[in-house]
C-alpha cells in the first residue's frame, strides 16, 4: 500500500472537515470542493491511514501506476 496513489473526489458537494494522516500530504479538517484539485494523487505513506470526514462525501480512488 505505500507508495499507492489515492485521490479523493467530493461527490454532490462539498465535503466538510476532511482529515488525512498518514499520507504523504497531511490534511486536517479542511473543505474540499468540487473546483479544486487538493485531494487528488495523494500518496500512502504509513501502513496505518486515516480518513476522517465530518459532512458529505468523499470518493476514494487508488492507483498502482
């Protein structure tokens, strides 16, 4: 798993309060929208991760390329 590419997509709107940890790029509580692209090719960085959302939803996308 490290070194996957994961992306993360808000689905129908925006989703609130998005954390990640244990990834390479680190977010904490943090809005993503439909316009931006922040959770896009993350990468897995830790055996251990951590998703955490508190309003919305998110899709989850992982890549071996």
């Amino acid at each position: 798993l490290i070194g996957d590419y994961i992306s993360f997509i808000p689905y129908g709107k925006t989703a609130v309060g998005v954390s990640l940890k244990g990834f390479k790029y680190e977010v904490d509580n943090r809005d993503f929208t439909c316009f931006e692209s922040i959770g896009v090719s993350n990468e897995a960085a830790d055996e251990e991760l951590y998703v955490g959302i508190k309003d919305g939803m998110l899709l989850m996308i992982e890549s071996w390329d």
